[in-house]
C-alpha cells in the first residue's frame, strides 16, 4: 500500500552528522533516495548505520547538516512524516495484551487504512502468520515476531520504508521471502533505506549499497563492485 508521492527525491541528507557528548557518531555525509530504488547502508555494528537510519525517518535530530523528506525538514512531529515513512526499527516494541491481529489494527486505525481487514488478511498472508493471528506476542518465535513488525509496516500507506536488518531472526526461506518483499516495494515505487549485515540481501535488493565505517562512508556504488572491494561478496 503506498501514499501519494510529490516527486521522485524523497530522502535528501546533505552534510548530515551526529555527535553524542564528545563521541562523533556521524561524519558529515550525503545521502539521496529515490521512489522505486533501495539504498542499503552495510557496515559492523557501532559503524552508524542505524544513527543514519534513526536521522533519516525523523527519530533523531542530525548534530549539522540538514535532513529533508518530500522538500521538508524530517521530524517524527511532522504529520507529512509519520504519514509516509514506515519505519521497521532493530528492537522489538509490541503490546504484550494485543494479539497480532489487533496490533495490525490498531495501524490501519492510526492511518484511516481503507478496507482494512481485507488488507490486514493479506499482509497476514504474505508474512505468513495467518495460523497466528489471534496469539499474543510472548507465544511467537523470533522470527515470528520480525514478521509482525514487518507487516506493521506494511499495512499502513508508505513512500519511504526504513529498515534496520530487517534478516534478523528470519530463517533462511524467510530471508528469500524477504529480498522478494523489497524488490515488490521498489517496483511499487516505494524508496526504500535498509541496513544490514548481510552481503546477499544487499546485492539482490539494493541499487546503491553505502558502506559505513566508524560513522565515515568506506566506499559507496553499486553493491557487487562495493561488496567486492570489501572482499565481502558471495
């Protein structure tokens, strides 16, 4: 399901950077995504991705530079923001007394999703957690409960997705599943923003792959010639 687009530059971060106290988390970089494409930003952990990913969807304020969405300075406050970028964040933040169905709900609710329990029963399906939709998160897998916080994304209208490693906890058929899930968003002309740790999912779904090195970019460009010069392609 995706939101009405104002044109193709949707992510634009220029001289962005981060800093926490005296720690530079950030060097001042440059980032543009574009409808239809996927980005991926690979790097270890501590390497700032997921400080890049928390800029780019508004839940954090850059130390310099600026950050814009659809033209507009990015904020989580911003209505603009919260209605067209769906966010896939790295921890897990579910109601422990909702079902999964009800936590799919209470999107639809939140962003007045049009038939939405036709849709809800097909993200269902797609994720493959129909079989559990009436059970309440503590009785999920790990894998199970990365699918629920995928289709809360996909349930609700959306221009830019953010992920951050998505592939964690997912079995390698669900990893598959996955790489499918991101190459329908672009072709939907949904500008997508993923981190990972995995060489294979950003090959196959990514049209520029960033790599991050102690908040610094290492190299960037199509992801076989970046994977390669890391030494980290399949």
């Amino acid at each position: 399901m995706k939101a009405s687009t104002g044109g193709s530059a949707l992510l634009r971060l220029r001289k962005v950077s981060r800093t926490y106290g005296k720690r530079q988390a950030l060097h001042p970089m440059d980032l543009d995504v574009t409808a239809g494409t996927c980005t991926a930003l690979f790097g270890h952990n501590g390497s700032g991705k997921s400080t890049l990913l928390r800029i780019a969807s508004g839940r954090d304020t850059p130390s310099g530079g600026q950050a814009l969405f659809a033209g507009r300075q990015i904020s989580e406050d911003d209505p603009e923001v919260r209605a067209r970028v769906a966010v896939v964040g790295d921890t897990v933040a579910c109601y422990p007394d909702l079902t999964v169905r009800e936590h799919l709900e209470l999107v639809t609710v939140a962003h007045a999703v049009d038939d939405a329990a036709g849709w809800i029963d097909q993200v269902l399906a797609d994720r493959r957690l129909s079989d559990h939709a009436d059970a309440l998160p503590g009785a999920l897998s790990s894998g199970q409960m990365q699918s629920l916080l995928l289709a809360a994304a996909l349930v609700r209208p959306r221009d830019l997705l953010v992920l951050d490693e998505p592939e964690q906890r997912l079995d390698p058929d669900a990893r598959q599943r996955l790489a499918a899930l991101l190459v329908a968003e672009k072709e939907s002309g949904v500008a997508v923003l993923l981190a990972t740790h995995q060489a294979e999912l950003a090959e196959a779904v990514a049209d520029h792959l960033v790599a991050l090195e102690d908040g610094r970019v290492a190299a960037q460009g199509p992801p076989a010639d970046v994977l390669r010069q890391l030494g980290a392609g399949a």
